[in-house]
C-alpha cells in the first residue's frame, strides 16, 4: 500500500511563469495531461481506493478526471493547497527580480516557509491517516512545491536518486505509507505522450 502523490495539470498561467490564483483552471494541455493520468490510474494494479485533493481548482480538475476514469470519490483538503504567495499572485515569476520559491520570508499576506513547511507536515500526516482507514492506496493531488517538501524532508530517496527541482505537471510521485516514506517512484510522466508532455519551460510552485 501507498502514497501517491500527483502534481495537478499544466495551467496557462503554469506555461506563461506567472504566479497563480487559488482559482486558475487547466489549460488545454493541462487537461489532456488529467486524461492521460485518469486512463493510468484506472488500468493501475492493485487499484487505488481513495482520491485526495487540494481544493485549487487545477488540482480539484486534475482530481476530477481521475475520478471520472476510476470512479472514485474525492477528499478535498485545503492542507494540500499550495504556498501562498499572497500580494505576489498574478505577477510574472521572472519580472521579480529574486525568488520567492526560495525566499524563506513570507511574502505580503501570504506564507512563509516556516508555515508553509508546517502545513506539508500536518497534510502528509491527514494522508496517513486516510490511508490507514481506507487500507489501499490513496492518491493525492497537490502541487509541485508541496511535493518538493515533502521529497526533501519526510521522505528517504533510493540510493543514487535525488529530489528533482522541479516536478512535470501530473507527475507521480510513490511513497511507502509511513515514515521514513522510502519513495518507490519520483516525478514520473510516462503517461504524457504527444503534445500532453510537460516541455519543462514552467515554474514549479507558481
């Protein structure tokens, strides 16, 4: 049994590196990326018993094709949402002139990552506890610089693995139920084909 965790489709905002809005929706190839996911996960052995979402609306309609392809029902959390950048949403990442995925600080009326790091903590232990009343594998869907977090300080990679910078729209991400959560599986994409593959050009955490 497992955790899975799945960073949500591509936005139009994700591709232009423009921080987002707990609102913004998939784009077009964002939602052919939840498809593709959908399909992987209702041919997936052993199945998947319980569905996780962030309440964002990318991540909520990357749930839903998940759930409209395996029938599962979905658990919304605002646990999983992610960093809020506050004032700085809705700004181009690269017109900033420093990094706020990287500032420690919290941004005006947002986060920052003392809070931000103890909110992935609380969100990782609800996951556990999901997993543990469902008894199978629970997917969740988040975003990228929660699973980042989540990558660097609650899990223990295979040898010779490291945490990737940036994570692919729908990627997923295997980890064992409890701690020290040895990761099976990281920011794999083999689903996307075609046009539905992430070209690496957004911001992880935007």
């Amino acid at each position: 049994m497992s955790i899975v965790l799945i960073r949500h489709g591509e936005t139009d905002l994700n591709a232009a590196r423009v921080l987002q809005w707990p609102d913004t929706p998939l784009g077009e190839r964002g939602r052919a990326q939840a498809r593709a996911l959908g399909a992987r996960f209702a041919a997936a052995t052993p199945r998947p018993v319980l569905l996780a979402s962030s309440d964002m609306a990318r991540a909520r309609q990357t749930a839903d094709a998940i759930a409209a392809a395996t029938g599962l029902p979905v658990r919304e959390s605002p646990l999983l949402r992610e960093r809020d950048f506050g004032e700085l949403r809705g700004l181009p990442y690269d017109s900033l002139g420093f990094d706020p995925i990287e500032d420690e600080r919290a941004p005006p009326g947002g986060e920052s990552m003392a809070v931000f790091r103890a909110r992935v903590a609380e969100a990782l232990d609800w996951l556990r506890g999901l997993r543990r009343e469902a008894g199978g594998d629970v997917l969740a869907v988040t975003h990228g610089l929660v699973i980042r977090v989540v990558l660097a300080e609650h899990v223990r990679l295979p040898d010779g693995v490291a945490a990737p910078a940036r994570l692919s729209n729908t990627s997923v991400s295997v980890l064992a139920p409890e701690p020290p959560h040895l990761a099976a599986l990281v920011d794999c994409s083999r689903h996307l084909e075609g046009a539905a593959r992430d070209d690496g050009r957004g911001v992880a955490g935007v």
